[in-house]
C-alpha cells in the first residue's frame, strides 16, 4: 500500500476503540407520557481505551454482540466460551486480572446500581438496513438536527430528547431508566472472578470460534444497550479472508475472486462508522459483509487478495459504497430503488447482458407489460444460470398476517385480503406494495422493508396475483437487492475472459478504481 493509503486508514480507524458502558432499556424501562424539561444524555458516553493491535488499517469486527442482555431481565446468560487453538490464550482486565488458559469460560451477571441512570431520545425507526436509517440521519442533519444510528435489534436512529423532531417525522420518545448493569466474570475452581472491561484476548496460535480460527488479538468490550460484544482486531487484507470466499465462492474464476477482494475491501471503508455507537466498526453476519472462518481460504483467495491489495473503487475522492448480491435477474437496480437513499450515478438500473440481447428488450420495466415479458422470456443475461434468476413464491393469508403483525409490534387483527403492486422503479423493482386488510385497513410496505417482512421473498423484482382466495403466487427474478455488482453476472464474465477491471467498470461504472488518493 501506498503512504497515503495508510494515511487515509489511519483516519478511518485511528489508534483508540470506544468502551460504550450504556445500558438498553429493559422491564425497568419507561415511555413519558410528557416530556421533562431536564435534559438527559440517549446513552452514555464512551470512553477512550486503547488499541490492542500493533498492526495498521485494523477494522474492530463484532463476532457475537449482545453478550450478557438475559440478564438485565433476570434470565440466565449463556457464557461466553474461549477456546484456544493450540497455546494457552491470554485474558487480561482493566483492573490488571490476568487468566492463561487453554480454555476461559466468562459469566454474565446483573449487578443493581445504587445510582440508577436516566437516559432519553426520539427514537426514530425500526428501519430494514442501516442504508435506510443512515439516509434518515443525513435528512436530518440536512435540518441541523444531530442523530445517532444504532442496532439493539432493528436498525434506530436516535436523537437528543431536548430536540423537536418534524412533524412529519415519526418518532417516539423514550426516558429509560436503568437501575441494573451487565457485568462479566471470569469462572475458575476458585469460584467467580469480577472482571472489569475492556478486557483484552490474546490467542498466539488462533481462538476457535463457531466453525472457524481466527487470530485476532480480541477485546471484550461493553455495547451501547447494556451487554457486550467480542470482537476482533483485524487487519483490513486478513479481513478479506473470511469474506471473499463467503461472499462469491471459493471456486469461482480468479478475475470474479479478485473483483469481489476489492468489493470487499472497498466497502469495509465506506462503512467503517456502521456500529461506531457500539465501538467498533463491522458486524461478522448479513447486516454487514460476512465474514467468517478466515483460515480457511485457498492460496487461490489470498493470491486474487494479493494482487488488488489496496486497490479499491472511488468516486468524488471517496471510497463508493460497493453493495453488491448474489443475482440481479439480469437487471441491475437503481440505488434508490433498493433503499431509501440518494441517486449516485454509478449505482444505476441497465440491463445486464450482451448488446444483441439487451436491444431485444422493452423497456422500462416499471412497464408490467414489458416486465412479464422480460420475466418469462428466456434470458441470455450475464448469470442467468443461478438457481434464483427466476424464482416462483406462493404465500398464504396467515403466513403473512403473521409476518405482517410480527414486524409492526402489533396484534394479530390484521389479516389481508389484496395484495397490490402501487409503484415500480425503473428496472420493475417494486418500490411500494399495498396490502389491504380484510377490515379495511391497509398497509404500505416500501423498499427494502418489502422483503424484511415478506421474508420468503429473494428479490422485489416480482409480478404477483391472487391464485385463490388467501393465496398469491409471487413470480419474481434475482436473488438480493440488485444494485451493484451481481456475483453470479461477475463469474460468468470472468469465465468469458473478462479481466476484474473490466467486471468492475461494468457493475460500477463513472468509479475510479485505484488507490484512494
């Protein structure tokens, strides 16, 4: 890498991780019918600790959050369970405790404070994807309101409680009163040891994890909603390890492999300030990049990884936000027709096929009629050979009434009686999906929240009808947003002897692709 790369780096992820003691509300926790004049804090602010890794460009990536929540409702906590891959690990606290063991077992208790905290906010959301709430943010900074974006279970955006949030946006205001804390213990012969965190892993010859190796060094650190979360001081070209090969296939051709380290890379910094709230930088699962079992990739990964180190995808002097899916369907998607976000110019809808093809087709495809035909025509689109390129769903009555009722937090009286398609985006993606209830009300499902409650449901680029009473039959293609790069588009180009540039250029067009200046 280059020294300004590094010096870029050093700026996104600096030489201190936050410690966020806060504490999520809980049965003690309380709505105010009226809001007080006194001002409190949305969570407690984060002390600084310092970085535990030697090394430069380190991402912190969540392994399992969310350690020790039970207990703040009374209920037993699993432990947390370390296990080392050879050598003993290293535990040490912030209190000085030092354990050298094979293997460290840490419980979780509730300890009631003899001062309770109060903590208040708007809270605006849920929201389906952090994409969303950060556009929520950005709106409301636009305002000159300041927000924060956090995760306790679906993805918030909070704000100060002394701040008026519009009108038109809907929000609820919480005053939380905390009276307990999660804090951890490390379990020996000689019974339970308090620890204090942060509290720091070392694992000389790797810690097992799930199914997977990985070797950190590692902290165990306290979150934004009062329970913990172990993660992993990684760095950035290790991290592709346990991300390529997860993300596209181990086997896929080596351009595709490499297309997808870049990807990979690219996007790890564009979204270095995801759980910033919780102290780190990324989660391990789907609402990031998943990254898992990192010591398992092939000579064949670390070679495509080698070759594009550093290099990443850029536009206006920033790193893009590289989303990318398994499928398009063979139409990429707009951006803004995947969340609720503002237009860039490389993430547009375009056919995704040879020339001969795509002139073949009607569009847009916002169109029905010309969306039917381009869903039930055979296809010489880029990746048409996926499994999903063309999928069919059928769902009945209860299944999403259940769904439905489950995502609003409500009772289960909604029961739906039509299902209508109210708008499509350019490249037939539905962007809002009308769903009237048998009683007469009705329900709007919109962008990415389509399929984070029709959970069945592999893309929004889908025709629908009413095959019997209670039951629709879904006809849809693509597998995922759509937006951006199709990784099944990227291996069949690949196999045709395109070189990761061009993949790139094709998927991201407008970008640079380089060192970021």
């Amino acid at each position: 890498m280059n020294k300004s790369y590094l010096q870029v780096q050093k700026r996104f992820f600096g030489f201190g991780l936050f410690l966020l003691i806060g504490a999520y509300y809980s049965n003690q926790a309380c709505i105010a019918n009226s809001r007080k004049v006194k001002f409190f804090a949305t969570h407690q602010a984060p002390p600084e600790t310092p970085l535990i890794s030697l090394e430069k460009n380190v991402l912190l990536v969540g392994l399992k959050p969310y350690l020790g929540k039970e207990t703040i409702n009374d209920n037993v906590s699993p432990a947390l369970k370390l296990l080392s891959n050879g050598r003993n690990l290293i535990l040490k606290d912030a209190d000085g405790i030092i354990r050298k063991a094979k293997e460290i077992t840490i419980g979780w208790r509730a300890q009631q404070l003899k001062n309770p905290k109060i903590f208040a906010r708007n809270t605006i959301g849920p929201f389906a994807s952090f994409e969303s709430a950060e556009r929520m943010a950005n709106d409301l900074k636009d305002k000159g309101i300041e927000s924060t974006i956090a995760h306790p279970l679906d993805w918030e955006v909070w704000v100060s409680d002394d701040i008026e949030i519009p009108v038109s946006i809907r929000s609820t205001y919480q005053k939380i009163k905390v009276s307990k804390t999660v804090s951890p213990y490390l379990v020996g012969n000689s019974g339970k040891i308090a620890l204090k965190g942060p509290i720091s892993l070392q694992a000389p010859d790797g810690l097992r994890w799930g199914k997977g190796i990985y070797l950190g060094p590692f902290s165990i650190q306290s979150d934004a909603y009062g329970s913990w979360t172990l993660v992993e001081h990684v760095p950035i070209e290790r991290y592709l390890n346990g991300v390529v090969p997860h993300e596209i296939g181990a086997s896929s051709p080596e351009s595709a492999l490499a297309a997808q380290a870049v990807l990979a890379r690219t996007w790890a910094l564009a979204n270095s300030h995801r759980f910033k709230v919780d102290g780190y930088n990324l989660c391990s699962d789907t609402q990031c990049q998943v990254y898992k079992n990192p010591s398992k990739a092939t000579q064949k990964i670390k070679t495509a990884i080698k070759k594009t180190a550093g290099k990443i995808l850029i536009w206006n002097q920033k790193p893009i936000n590289t989303v990318y899916h398994a499928t398009n369907g063979g139409v990429m998607a707009s951006v803004d027709e995947a969340w609720s976000t503002n237009q860039v110019p490389y993430l547009q809808m375009r056919l995704d096929g040879p020339k001969q093809w795509t002139s073949t087709v009607d569009l847009p495809l916002s169109n029905e009629k010309y969306l039917k035909s381009f869903l039930f025509s055979k296809s010489e689109a880029f990746g048409s050979d996926h499994p999903l390129f063309r999928w069919q769903r059928t769902l009945e009555a209860s299944q999403i009434s259940k769904q439905l009722n489950q995502a609003q937090k409500g009772s289960s009286s909604f029961y739906p009686n039509k299902i209508k398609v109210v708008m499509r985006g350019r490249s037939g993606r539905v962007t809002s999906l009308k769903i009237d209830g048998k009683t007469g009300s009705e329900i709007f499902l919109k962008l990415d929240d389509i399929r984070r409650v029709l959970r069945q449901l592999p893309s929004t680029l889908f025709v629908v009808k009413e095959i019997k009473e209670g039951k629709w039959l879904f006809s849809g293609g693509g597998f995922g947003h759509g937006a951006g790069m199709s990784q099944s588009g990227a291996i069949d180009l690949a196999k045709n002897g395109w070189t990761t540039k061009q993949i790139l250029s094709h998927y991201y067009p407008k970008t640079k692709y380089g060192f970021l200046p």
